[in-house]
C-alpha cells in the first residue's frame, strides 16, 4: 500500500474481486461546470458506471490524501468551492504535505488510479499542446501522463482551444495510441469532427480492451487515447463553437491570464459566451464517456481476470 493514498472500501473490494472499475476526475468538479450543476453531473457519472456494472472511483486529494472513491459529502464539498487548486502531477507533494484539498486534472487522476491499480478513466476532455505553444511552450502535462501512465482515457477529444495538430504530433512522438470508439475522425469535443483522423477505428468494447490488454502484457507501458464522439443530437455548430473559442482565446491574450490558470479562465469563458448550450452538451459527452469506459473497463476485466493494470 502507498503511503498517502486512501482507497474506499467499495473500490478496494471491487479490485480485489477483479470486478470493473472506472476512474473519474475532479477538475471537471471544481471547475468544469458552475455549481450546483457539477455536483449533480458527478453523480451522475457514479450512477451511469454502476449502471453498467463498473465500480465509479471519483478521484482527488481530499485533506492531503490521495483519495480514490470519494464519499457524497466530499463531491459537495469540491463542487461547491471553486477555490480548491487544479491538481495535476507535479502540484500533488504540495497538496500531500500541507493537508490541502485538491481537484485533480487528467493527469493527477491518471497518476493517483495507477498507484491504485486503476486502468480504465472517463473523462470530458484532455489538456494538450496550446495554439502559439512554439512560443508560450504551453503543453498540458496530461499528454506527458499519457506517454508514461498505464491508464486508458475515454475523452471526447480536446477542444479547439488546442492546437489539434500539434497534440496529435505530440501524442505520436511520445508514443501514445489514439483509438477512435465507433469512428475514424478524431473528434473535437463538442463537435464529432476535428478534420483529423485517429489511428485506429474500432466499434466494439472488447476490440479496445484488447489493444489495452495487448499494450500492457508486452510492457508497453503508458496510456492510450480513447476517444468517443459527443453524442450526435447534443453535438454544437462547429462555427458558432469556433467564432466563440476565436473570442475567448483574445480575451484571454488580453486579459494575461496564462500558465494553469488559462484553461479554466477559457471553459468558463466558452460557457458564458455560448449561454448554458455549452453546458448541456458537455454533460452529454461526459456521461457517454463514462458508459463507454464501463464497459471498456468490463471487457477488460472479462479479458485479463483482473481489472488491475499490469507492470504498475
Ligand atoms: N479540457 C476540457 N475540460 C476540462 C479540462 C480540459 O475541455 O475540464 C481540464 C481537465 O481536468 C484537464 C485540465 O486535465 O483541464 C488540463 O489543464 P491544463 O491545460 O492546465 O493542463
Ligand atoms: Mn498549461
């Protein structure tokens, strides 16, 4: 057992049997969507991962503890303080030694579920390579998570705040897999369509859980991308997105907002911008997500025996 980590009782049990397990993010909580919306939509994610029998480990550090599978009052506690500090890897000793809460990023929930033994993540969408990043060398540290952390990510793509691209050019050179879920274009988060392919198509669950298992046993280390579109009937005009995500990267170059700060200054920007339709179309592709990673993390578990990840 790591020291600092405190896995729930449910979580534990379900690793111990082998059952299904999909591991959640705490950003998206604190400063995803505005309150009380995040908290219901957290719960929701719980609901959706039970309902297709997987385990939910909702993951942040909760008092200094690296906590994966948090209790109801802690979800309320992280979605109604906005001021809880994003925490991505290298934020976590800090937070560790001075008993703080933390929201954790694609790439701190990354790091905590694979000290859990957690392989499968649902999420929204992931960080990646900034537009104007040869300049400003803005690079998420989730694509440096993805290059070395064992664990899948069910994510609807990134949105075109990022430079698209540039993230696919990074994710090729440090090695990352990038799966379409029932499609070949990568998709853009609220839109299906980034106008870049995935490596690979496939359509069917266990398809992806045997790339995963294929990955891990050889000890290929390191996650994979999965990407699922967002749901054709909540998917956004791709120019009206595009006009409002143009806005709010100038408000930003104006504002001077810039380092850990500058993604959630743009998520709440794009939210008030686009007048709440933003926010029902983000809620649809997390919780499609979420199914989708049960039932990744479910054939997994068929699959291996286990759903605890190899070489961790
Ligand atoms: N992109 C989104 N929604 C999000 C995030 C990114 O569309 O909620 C959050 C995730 O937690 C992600 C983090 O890991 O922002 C990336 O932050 P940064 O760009 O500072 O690495
Ligand atoms: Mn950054």
């Amino acid at each position: 057992m790591r020291p600092h980590l405190r896995i729930s009782e449910e979580v534990r049990q379900a690793l111990d049997a082998g059952k299904p397990v999909v591991a959640l993010e705490s950003t998206i909580i604190s400063h995803g969507f505005p309150y009380p919306a995040n908290v219901e939509s957290a719960r929701e994610c719980e609901r959706i991962a039970r309902e297709e029998g997987a385990v939910p480990a909702t993951i942040a550090v909760i008092g200094g503890q690296l906590a994966v599978g948090l209790s109801d009052d802690e979800i309320e506690r992280l979605g109604s303080n906005r001021d809880t500090p994003k925490a991505s890897r290298r934020d976590l000793p800090m937070l560790i030694a001075s008993g703080s809460d933390g929201a954790t990023t694609v790439a701190g929930t990354m790091a905590v579920a694979a000290m859990a033994g957690i392989g499968v993540f649902a999420t929204g969408g992931i960080g990646g390579v900034h537009r104007g990043a040869e300049r400003s060398m803005d690079i998420s540290a989730d694509l440096e998570e993805l290059a070395r952390t064992s664990v899948a990510v069910v994510s609807a793509g990134a949105k075109s705040v990022l430079d698209i691209g540039l993230t696919l050019e990074y994710l090729e050179t440090r090695g990352v897999p990038v799966l379409g879920y029932r499609t070949d274009a990568l998709p853009a988060f609220y839109t299906r369509d980034s106008g870049f392919d995935v490596d690979a198509r496939f359509d069917t669950p266990d398809e992806i859980a045997a790339v995963l298992q294929a990955k891990w046993a050889t000890g290929l280390h390191g996650g994979v991308l999965i990407t699922n579109p967002i749901p054709a009937e909540h998917a956004l005009d791709a120019d009206e997105i595009e006009a409002i995500i143009t806005q709010a990267l100038a408000e930003a170059r104006e504002t001077g907002v810039r380092g850990k700060a500058i993604t959630p200054y743009l998520l709440a920007r794009i939210h008030e911008l686009t007048g709440g339709a933003s926010e029902a179309a983000n809620k649809a592709l997390v919780w499609s997500n979420v199914r989708v990673a049960a039932q990744i993390a479910a054939a997994l578990a068929v699959r291996s025996g286990t759903s605890r990840i190899a070489g961790r």
